[in-house]
C-alpha cells in the first residue's frame, strides 16, 4: 500500500556520537537523486562527544523534501526518529499534533531517564499521547542484523542509525542503492564494519517492508525543477566551488590562507583537497597570518583569500585595512555564527553585518556580499571574486551557518559559459612615465595599476602608510590624504555600476508590503509570503545580495512601498544601515535564536502586518 | 615526504643578464632614519649584496613590518611591502609559497619580530619557509619614541618603565633555534665586511634563514652594543668559523669549551688543553650546540657575543614542498578535473523522468 505526499520533513535525532549528520546526509542523497527539491538544517553541538545521554549531547539533522520547489528545511517536523531519550525529550517541544515518532525504546532505562531529569518515562506516562508513535528497539534489532560479523557489542550497536536509515528509506519509498554504494566506499578499509552497516542498512529496509506497523508506504514525486543536471550542494561546499572556479575565470592562482573555526572550516577542508586542481592552501598559525598570507600572495599575483567566522573576522581587520590600503584584491569569506565572542560556534546568525560593512579603522569601505542560499554560495563567491580582482580590493562575502551546513539541489554550472575575469597587470610602463605609477588609476573604474614582483621596470613599494596619489610614494600631504580617502570611497561606491538592480517580487503589483531581506533569511522569508499570499494577500518581497554598495534603484524600491519589513537574524543591523542611509522608517522584525526565523512566526507577524495596513486604508476610505 | 630537487635559496630565481652594481639597488626614495642610525649601514651593505647576488631585481622583495628597520623597503629599489606591526612572515609565507621564482627579504626589529609577531616569527622558522628574516636588534622601541622591548635587560630604564623593566628579554637566537630555525646567525651593524658574508650565506639558503644583527640606536638606546664595537670588540666577539677551533680576544686568548649538561662556557685559552676547545661545527643537526652558543651572550648588559653562523642544516622548505605537493596530485587538465568536481559524483536530470 501507499500513499502520495507533496512534502515530508524528517528530523534525525540522536546522541552526537550515533551518526545523525551522516544518516541525515545519506537520506538526502537518497531524496535528491529521485529528484526531489530538498533542504537541511544540521544542528548539532560544539561539543565533539558530549556526555552520552544527556541533552546538551543531542545532535539532530532536519531533511525537508517536496515535488514542488522548497526553500527552508521547515519549522517543525512531520517525522521524529529519536535515537535515545535525550533525543526525544530536547525534540518534544518542536512537534506539532499528530507527529510521526519513531523511538529506539533501548536506553530509556530508569538510570537513563534521571540523567535528563524525568521521573517517568514519556513512553508510558502519556507525554507521546497526541502523536502516532512507533516504539522499536533499533539498538535490539541493529545488533541482531550484524550477528555473525565479528563486531564488538557496542560496534554492532552503533550500526543503529544505518538500521533506521533503512527502515526510513523504506518508508518513503527511497533508492538504495546510492547509499549502499556510499557505505562500500567509506569502509573499503574495514570490511566488516562494512558489510555490517549495509546489512543493518538492508535489515531496517526490510524490517519496514515486512512489519505491519508500517503497512503504508508513502511516496513523494519528484519536484519540477529547469531542465539541467542537478547535484546536492552545501553552502561550504559552493562556496569553495565558487573560488575556485573565480580563480579558474580569472587565470590567478587561487592561494587560501585559513584557520580552522566552526562553522567555515570545511571549506578550508575542500579547498585542501583541491590540490589535485592546483590550489595552494595554507593552514596557518592564527586567523591573522591566515588573511596576511592570502594578502602576500595577492601581492605575488595570485588570488589570496580566507575564510573564517565572526571572531576570526576581528582578528583579521588590520589586514583587511592593509589590504584596501593597497589595493590589492583579496576574498574575505565571513561564515557567520551566533556571537559576541565564541558566542554558539554551531548555531547561525546574521549579525556580522555591520562589521563587515564598518569593523575597520579608519575610512575603510569595501565590497559587501551576501548569500541567500546554499547553492547561491556558489555565484556569490564567483562575483566576490571578479569584483576583487576588476577593483584591486578586499571584498567580504557573508555566508552563515545555516547556509554553510544546509543543503539544496544545484543545477550544475558550465564554466565555459562564466564569463572571464581580467586580472589586466601592468608589464610595462605607460607612455610618457619616467617611473611606473602604481598608483594611476583606471578611468572607469579608479581600479589602481598592478604590476606583480618580477616585472621588469615597475620595481616599486606599497605599503599600509598613506600613498600619494600616483607615485605611491609615502606622503603626508593633507590634500593628497583627502583625496585618497575620497578616492577609495568613490572606487567602492562606483562598484555599484556592476551591481544590477534589485528586482521586487509582487504578484499583485499592488503590495503595500515589502519584505526586504538579505543572506539566508531568502529562505523563510520566501515560505512565508508564499503561505500569505494563498490567503490572498498582497506582498512584495526583494532580497539583497550586494550589501556594499547597495543595488542603485533601492532608494526607489524602498519608497514606492508603504510599509518596509527587514527580517534579519541579528538587531536590525540591514533596518539600521537603510534608516540611516535612505531616511526610510523601516520596520525591523529580528530573531537571535540561533535558529532560521521560523516560518510561521514570521507569516503570523506579517499577516498581521498587512492586515494592519489594509484596514488603515479600508478606515480612511470609509470615512471619506 | 622527500625532499625538493632544489639547492640554494636562489634556485629559482631568474639570474641577471646584466650585472648590477649597488647603485642599481638605491630608489629615488629620501632616506628618512636619525642620523647616525646602525640602519644606514646595513642597508648600504644589504644594497650591496643585493646587487651581488646576481639575480634579477626585479625578482627580490622586501617585505617589512612596524618599526625604525621596516621603513627599509621604500629605499631599496626592488618590489616591496612596507606593512603591518608583526606581519610580515605571514605576508611572506604567502608570497615565496605562491612564487617560487623570487628572493624574499622580511626586514623586522626586536619588537616587530619578537612581541606583536612573535607568532609569525616562530612558524615561519618551524616551517622552514624559502625566505631570509633580518631582525634588527636595537633592544629598544625606536618609532614609538624609546619604550623598552622585548630583547631590553631586566630593569631597563623607559618612558613606559620609569622604576625599570620587570620581564625578563629574549634572546633572538635562542628564540629562533627553538623555533627549529635551519639558519641561524648574527651580525654587527658596522662590520660590513662580516655583515655581507652572513646576508650572502642567508640568501644562499633553502629555507628560512634568521639573521639578527646588532643596530644601535643613537636616540634611544646609544651605546648598547658598545662592547662589541670599536676596540673593545676583540675581547668580546667571539667570531665563528666553520670547521676552526672558537678563540678570541687578543691573540686568541680566550676559548670556548664544553660544559656540564651540553653547555659551553669561555675559558682562558692558557688553561686548557688545545684539544679541549671546540670545533665550530654549523651543520649539526642536533640544535643543543647551536643554543649553547647563543646562551654565550648573557640576558643584561652586552659582554660577549658570538657572531657568524651558529646553524646551518638541510630540511625541506614548507614552500617547496607545498608546490611539489600540489604538482604531484594536480590533474593533467586542471580545467576538466575542476568541472568534473563541481559536477560531483552524484548528480540527477531534471525534466527527463
């Protein structure tokens, strides 16, 4: 028997050491091959292996697949498969009425249930009563199905998550071979731990086809998506995919200097691997090194970048300066958590913004981007390249955590049809120049001249004390430091000629609303309005990419809307830039839970909104 | 992990056509140190040897950070970044790793090097990276107008230490031979002649290659290095040469000899029997005689000091390897390889099923 959903979301739960990530990670594969849209929301702990058992040591994996075109891994889940009592007790609180629960019934010993702090146990005390509940021992079942592998007692138990995996791949009709194949890879070295996890795989599938408990199969089509290859993609993973392929356009050595920090390493990670396509990283001593590193390589003629997070970005600012003072291009990616200081290092949040725009001494502008999606990483890492490089300046692409660990289908590229990047270096001296001037600039876009150690003729020296204006020499001249700070600002403000405009969506042509967003609020701000507006309501929604400068047009965007909401996960840092910049009063509807803004909340709020907004003009009309 | 077909510090670099001459070296920039600086000199020796080193100028670059010495950039016409306070082996890491055709020069001070850089300072040591560090040892903070730094004797008299200094100073080359330095030496300003041999050999060196040299600063520290200057110097340089016993002061008075527990201490040469006076040996690969010789220079006021090349060994360059890392795995078209990994292993139609 089955049955025909449009949506499904699943959250994995277990304890940080029972592979949720990679159950999480197989079953998204698995949905994205048959070509479902998807979306992931990994959350789990700073903590490599807290505690077993306990709440703080619950690590989660949330999949939201459909046959229609998705944007959030949604709020609540329709499926809780809870590996231990911790993992069902941390999720209760999340599921809606009528929850499907499946729980490994193994550990929920007396001794086990004290540890998180419950007298009875939620199994038979009625707390599960509003849910439809499947009570499986999977550790039991998952032990038995790898008898006869000669694995210990708690190797065969940690087999679990593949059983539930199976049985999950079962339920909603998933392939199975990819994650087979997966399993075979992975353990090619130890086979019996190989050929355990697929036979526990294997054992969950069957054990779904066989019970009656789960008679009803449930099927999920795939979803309508342009014509084109697909492939899944993590933000880290795009994002890395996008500087290389900007270093590639741009025929630069692509040259990462990078620190390890939660949640940007794993570009660092596949960047390293890269090696095998010529990138050069640099794993270096502290997050200030890594960006000089990437800056002395800049200065080489590479393209020098780094990636880190909100405290690595602090770190890094005097090199930053540094880099705008000579003009020199550099990638800073900025993969935002939840701050002040180590703040929540796995938990997302948007609120480097104004660091990124102002955290620098001095008159220190720079290029901003953001990323709205996962797979958007990718062109926006592309485009921080190329401004880099056409400009000759830092430029901070923001990503966060969310984004960074989330996943979504991507339509695969074809770099031939990326257009070039032309670093343009000087390999001689201009018409007329006794010396070469470093410092002459491009017409159009003030982009300075940049000739590379090992050209003959245009030996010369920067460095981070004020230039003159052409020669580059040191000067103190109170108008030549007028003009340059002038200058520098007018050559990231001109940036703006590359910047398109923003494009609103509105239906209706009529919203009184306009719901801007920026970074990975894309998302929920999307699911939202789109609820909204089947109520038949009026929104308009624009996202900005390019934080710095601002889309030309966005004046006119921002006026020709009654009311302006700005979602953020931050303070109102974007609400407070466009009060200060455009004298519009914006509403600022900000959430710092280290969590997407959840998508009911937001649709509730802007309802709510709206409807204000229409009775206001309802009220004035009557009263004419 | 084997070691890079490469041999000295210039392999690599493009030779010039043309000889140069130290003229060829000097920008049209001022230059702008106190007068009667150490600075003077070491850069009219460095100039010199530049010249002499017979690669291209354009292939060399000074990178610099914050201080007095790190102005010396701007007066060496060659490529050069004057840059930020501690930085620059972390600049020049980046740079000699991605460009293996330069000669790389960090020009760094006691606190450039030693305070705010000290990070850098030592990985780039521990790495071993293909590029010369010159520390400029005034044992004072000179731009910032005389506070005491990290190479200060305990109880330095400063504008930031009006009662005295309370931490103890770092010696460079015992910093450096921790740092697991392959090069290790040290120089006095005013002895060009000894100065030019030590750049020589640094510049020669795969590797990173420390040299600290001796400046004084007339303004704020004038007179540290007296005793190892002028006449007295004969009777406390203890100058080092490959391969010869170590003795010095007038007619080789003085000697260095073992000590208990892997020291050396100075002895009367008179009192001891020939044999007994060690052998300068720089290519040890055990570093302990190497920081025996840098302990010979005591933490307070100058005494004794050696001078020349306490260490010089073989290990691969981080740099070296790194590009024999990526030339070895690089694919054969690095352009297909880069679409095949975008496109991924596991991919889907859309608009076919």
């Amino acid at each position: 028997m089955s049955k025909q959903l449009n949506r499904v979301v699943i959250r994995f739960a277990g304890d940080s050491g029972d592979g949720m990530q990679l159950t999480g990670d197989r079953f998204t594969a698995e949905a994205a091959s048959l070509g479902n849209d998807i979306a992931t929301l990994p959350n789990f702990p700073a903590e490599i292996r807290a505690p077993q058992g306990t709440l703080p040591g619950v690590s989660s994996f949330q999949l939201h697949f459909a046959d229609f075109d998705i944007v959030t891994p949604g709020d609540t889940p329709d499926v809780l498969v809870a590996m231990n009592p911790a993992a069902l007790k941390a999720n209760l609180k999340d599921l809606p009425k009528g929850t499907v629960v499946i729980v490994d019934t193994h550990d929920f010993t007396p001794r086990n249930l004290k540890k998180i702090g419950l007298a009875t146990s939620p199994l038979t005390d009625g707390t599960l009563s509003a849910f439809t509940v499947h009570e499986l021992d999977l550790t039991d079942l998952a032990q038995r199905a790898v008898e006869g592998f000669g694995l210990t007692r708690k190797d065969a138990s940690r087999t679990k998550n593949m059983f539930a995996l199976g049985l999950l791949s079962w339920m909603y009709s998933r392939p199975t071979d990819g994650t087979e194949r997966f399993l075979a890879e992975k353990f090619a070295k130890k086979p019996d731990i190989r050929d355990a996890n697929i036979a526990a795989f294997r054992a969950g599938y069957a054990y779904g086809e066989t019970t009656e408990a789960f008679a009803v199969q449930t099927v999920v089509n795939p979803a309508p998506m342009p014509p084109g290859r697909y492939r899944q993609v993590s933000g880290n993973l795009a994002t890395a995919y996008g500087l290389m392929a900007g270093a590639s356009k741009a025929g630069l050595q692509l040259f990462l200097g990078s620190y390890p920090i939660t949640p940007a390493s794993d570009i660092l990670h596949e960047l390293s691997k890269r090696k095998d396509v010529g990138v050069m990283t640099f794993q270096a001593e502290d997050e200030i090194a890594g960006v000089a590193a990437a800056l002395g390589a800049s200065f080489g003629g590479a393209l020098g970048v780094t990636t880190t997070s909100g405290p690595g970005m602090a770190l890094k600012s005097e090199t930053i300066s540094l880099a705008i003072m000579t003009e020199l291009p550099l990638v800073v990616v900025d993969v935002q958590r939840a701050g002040p200081s180590t703040g929540m290092p796995t938990k997302t949040e948007q609120a480097d913004l104004l660091q990124a725009l102002h955290g620098r001494h001095g008159e220190a502008p720079l290029p901003v981007l953001a990323a709205r999606s996962s797979s958007d990483c990718f062109d926006t890492a592309l485009e921080a390249c190329r401004i880099a490089v056409t400009y000759r300046t830092p430029v901070i692409m923001l990503s966060d955590g969310y984004l960074a660990n989330g996943a979504e289908p991507w339509r695969i590229p074809n770099l031939d049809a990326i257009p070039p990047i032309a670093p343009g270096f000087a390999t001689e001296l201009a018409d007329g120049d006794p010396h070469f001037l470093p410092y002459r600039r491009d017409e159009e876009t003030l982009a300075r001249a940049w000739a590379v150690p090992g050209t003959p003729g245009l030996e010369h020296r920067i460095g981070g004390i004020e230039k003159d204006a052409l020669t580059g020499n040191v000067s103190y001249d109170p108008d030549n430091h007028e003009r340059m700070v002038r200058t520098r600002a007018a050559k990231v403000a001109g940036i703006v000629r590359d910047v398109p405009d923003l494009e609103v969506d509105d239906p209706s042509g009529e919203a009184k609303l306009l719901v801007l967003g920026w970074g990975s609020t894309y998302g929920p701000i999307t699911a939202a309005t789109r609820l909204i507006r089947k109520t038949g309501r009026k929104v308009a929604t624009a996202h900005l990419r390019h934080l710095n400068p601002l889309p030309a047009n966005l004046a006119d965007v921002l006026r020709s809307h009654e009311h302006v909401v700005v979602p953020e996960m931050n303070l109102g840092q974007l609400a407070q830039v466009l009060r200060a910049q455009f004298l519009v009063d914006v509403e600022s509807y900000s959430r710092v839970r280290g969590l997407p803004l959840s998508i009911a909340e937001l649709e509730e709020h802007l309802t709510a909104t709206i409807d204000r907004l229409e009775g206001a003009v309802d009220a004035k009309e009557e009263a004419r | 992990m084997t070691a890079a077909p490469i041999d000295g510090g210039l392999a690599g670099v493009p030779l010039s056509l043309t000889p140069l001459n130290r003229k060829d070296m000097v920008s049209d920039q001022e230059v702008r140190w106190c007068p009667g600086c150490g600075d003077y000199a070491i850069l009219s020796t460095f100039q010199q040897v530049a010249a002499d080193l017979g690669v291209k100028r354009e292939n060399i670059v000074m990178i610099s950070g914050i201080g007095c010495s790190s102005r010396f950039p701007y007066y060496v016409d060659a490529y050069g970044m004057h840059s930020i306070h501690g930085r620059a082996p972390a600049i020049a890491t980046g740079l000699a790793s991605s460009r293996e055709d330069l000669s790389v020069w960090v020009v760094t001070g006691d606190g450039d090097a030693l305070s705010i850089g000290g990070n850098h300072l030592i990985h780039a040591l521990r790495r071993n990276v293909n590029i010369n560090i010159l520390l400029f040892n005034n044992r004072i903070y000179g731009l910032t107008k005389g506070q005491y730094s990290p190479t200060s004797e305990l109880g330095k008299v400063t504008k930031s230490t009006p009662y005295g200094s309370l931490d103890a100073p770092f010696n460079p080359l015992s910093v450096a031979l921790g740092a697991e330095a392959t090069f290790v030496a040290r120089a006095v300003d005013s002895d060009r002649a000894q100065l030019a041999e030590v750049l020589h050999a640094a510049a020669q060196h795969r590797g990173a290659a420390f040299v600290e040299i001796y400046q004084n600063c007339p303004i704020f520290n004038d007179g540290a290095f007296d005793t190892v200057k002028g006449p007295e110097s004969a009777e406390t340089l203890i100058p080092l040469r490959h391969g010869e016993p170590i003795t010095f002061g007038a007619d080789g008075h003085r000697a260095v000899v073992r000590d208990g527990f892997g020291g050396l201490r100075v002895v009367e040469t008179a009192t001891v029997d020939p044999s007994e006076i060690v052998i300068h040996d720089e290519t040890l690969t055990d570093p302990s005689y190497a920081f025996a010789l840098s302990r010979l220079t005591e933490p307070g006021v100058l005494q004794q000091a050696p001078v020349g090349i306490l260490r010089r060994v073989q290990r691969p360059a981080y740099d070296d390897l790194l590009r024999e890392q990526i030339a070895t795995v690089r694919a054969d078209d690095p352009q297909a390889a880069l679409a095949s990994i975008i496109a991924g292993p596991d991919t889907w139609e859309a608009g076919t099923r």
